[in-house]
C-alpha cells in the first residue's frame, strides 16, 4: 500500500514543471477524472516536499541530462500514463471503500435469536394477551423480522397470527408489508381450525391496508374468497369480489370461479349469474372442468340461458367443457321447452352429436 502511495507522489512530483518548457508540450495535461479524497490530499500536504523553484528564476533546465535521455522519454509517459490512472490511485488505499460506502445500504434481515424469542412468546402467550405481552418485550418489528416470525409460527392459532400481525404493524408501518399480509392470509388459509370469527378479523385488517389502492393482490383477495368458501360464507365472498376494483385490483378467472362456487355454497343463483355475466364479459375463463361445473349449477338453478351464453363464450376461447356439462345443458332446454335454433344437438360437439 505504501509503495503504490510513494510512486504516485513520485509521478505526481515528476509532472510539475519546474520551468517553462522550450517547446510547446506534445500532449495536452490530461484532466483528473475526479479529485482526490480530503483525506489522501491531506497525506500529500502534511509530507511535503523540498520547495520547487520558482519557474521565473531560470529558464534553464535543472535536469538536463535526465530530459535528454531516452530513460526520461519513458518516464515522460509514464508519467501521462500516471496522470491518467491518478484519479484511481486512492482506489488502492484500503479506506477508500469507507469513504464512498454507505452505512446499513445491505438489505436488514431478521436475527435469529430474535425470532426464536418472539416465535416462543406468541406460542405461549393466551390470544387476548398477545399484543400485552409484545408491547411488554419491547419488540422492534421491522419487515424482515415479523415475516421470519409469520413463517416460523407453527404452533400458533390463527387469532394469534392475526393478532401479532396487527400489533407488529400498528407499531411500524412499514412492517405491513404486501408481502408480510400475503404470509399471514396463507397461512390462515391452510390452516384446519380457521373459524368464521378468524376470518372475519382477517378480512378487516385487509380491508384497512387495502383502503391504500395497490397494496394487496388479486392473489391474496383470492385466498379470501377461498376461506370464506371453505367456512360457507358466501355473502362474504361476495364481498371480497366486490372490492376487487376498489383495491385496484382485476379479478382474474380463478375469482370468478371461486365466488361463484362461494354462492353455490347457498344456492345464490341471481348472484351467481351476475359474476357470470362479468366473466363472460371480461373474457376470462377458468379451464373446461371448471365451466363446465358453473353450467351445471346455473341449470340446476333454472338459469339455463347464462349458462348457454357462458358455453358459447367459452367455446370461443377453445374451451371444452365435460360431457356430462353438455348434457345438463341440453336437459335444461327441454325442461324449460326452450328451442335451440330447432336442434338441441348443434349444442354438442361433433363426436358426441354423432
């Protein structure tokens, strides 16, 4: 290190003229591409050299035969070569990363031992009592550390996930994260012994961090119809679509899906037919199995017409739904003496037609 110091101060010393050159220099001085550090310039200054001569006292060179020879040719571009690479001397100095680094710039993660204490609190502290015990721990919670805790939990009911993801994010906005909020409704959604009380206080903290448009996901919106169609809350489901745009969000065909087998749930037939209608509106069908299953529950219902409409815009899209969709969809015209253009075979494709 102090070798490459010395030989810049060398080449640095070297490039100053110590009188005024016979001919014009060849070379334009090349300029620095940034200055140098406070802290090397500082070296520089406080190791001065011996004093330079007044370039007005002499035109004479102090230094002929060194400017005659071939050797301080060399040196000369050396020396330009120095000049140029000057600007990168100091990047060889061991501090010059602390100069330009930025302190904590690497991205936080969560202790462990940290995790390990909160996971421990949460598991054995009764469900009313979490936010009590969390504020008596004096947790930080930060992004990282809530999500690590979120992951971690395996012992915990859902009212305790819940709880802990409120409290956490009360005391520190940015712990509310997209990200965090899509942990905790997955873990809820998996979980056997949800209950509608925990799906409801789930739906509420989504419904406050949704309130910010672009801060929860047509996935996670999903997931919530999906709980409240595994705990047969189907108004509740319907609910959750409707906030779709509200959020910012646009459902994609496994919403439609799931909240029209949400209404199944309770036979919400005219509820049902208005999701369908958005579907076949927005062009976005689930698979066959799946359109061939809300056919099936719009006949049963009598709604034979939406499920008609629903085939033929599926069958646009080049979906083909099972057979036995087919058939419910042609029982439910002749239960209803409705036509079909004089031929309820031309519903059915070719090979079953036949």
């Amino acid at each position: 290190m102090w070798r490459s110091r010395a030989r810049a101060l060398l080449l640095l010393r070297s490039s100053i003229p110590r009188s005024p050159p016979p001919h014009p220099p060849q070379h334009p001085t090349p300029t620095l591409a940034r200055a140098l550090p406070p802290r090397l310039l500082s070296r520089f200054l406080s190791s001065s050299p011996d004093p330079i001569p007044d370039a007005t006292s002499s035109s004479a060179d102090p230094f002929p035969e060194a400017s005659s020879s071939p050797t301080a040719a060399a040196l000369d571009g050396d020396t330009e070569a120095g000049e140029d690479n000057l600007s990168s001397m100091w990047e060889d100095d061991g501090d010059a990363d602390d100069i330009f680094a930025s302190p904590g710039g690497a991205d936080a993660i969560a202790d462990d031992e940290e995790v390990a204490r909160v996971r421990a609190a949460v598991e054995a502290t009764p469900e009313d009592k979490i936010a009590s015990t969390l504020a008596d721990m004096v947790v930080d919670f930060n992004e990282p550390l809530l999500a690590a805790v979120l992951l971690a939990a395996e012992q915990c009911s859902c009212k305790k996930l819940i709880s802990l993801f409120n409290y956490a994010a009360k005391n520190n906005p940015a712990a509310k994260s997209l990200s965090n909020l899509e942990i905790l409704v997955s873990k809820v959604a998996d979980s056997d012994e949800i209950d509608k009380m925990d799906a409801y206080l789930l739906w509420d903290s989504v419904k406050e961090i949704g309130s910010v448009p672009g801060s929860v996901s047509t996935p996670l919106l999903n997931e919530m119809i999906a709980i409240f169609w595994k705990l047969e809350k189907s108004k509740a489901a319907l609910e959750v679509f409707a906030k779709f745009y509200e959020f910012g969000c646009t459902p994609d065909s496994n919403s439609y899906y799931l909240v029209i087998e949400a209404a199944r749930k309770k036979s919400m037939f005219r509820s049902a037919c208005e999701v369908c209608e958005k579907m076949i509106d927005s062009g976005c069908f689930p698979n066959g199995e799946k359109v061939g299953r809300i056919v099936t529950f719009l006949c049963d219902g009598k709604k034979v017409k939406v499920a008609h409409s629903l085939y033929l815009a599926a069958k646009e899209k080049k979906i083909q739904m099972a057979y036995h969709a087919y058939f419910e969809l042609l029982s439910g015209y002749q239960s209803l003496s409705v036509p079909y253009e004089n031929n309820l075979l031309m519903l059915l494709p070719s090979d079953i037609s036949k």
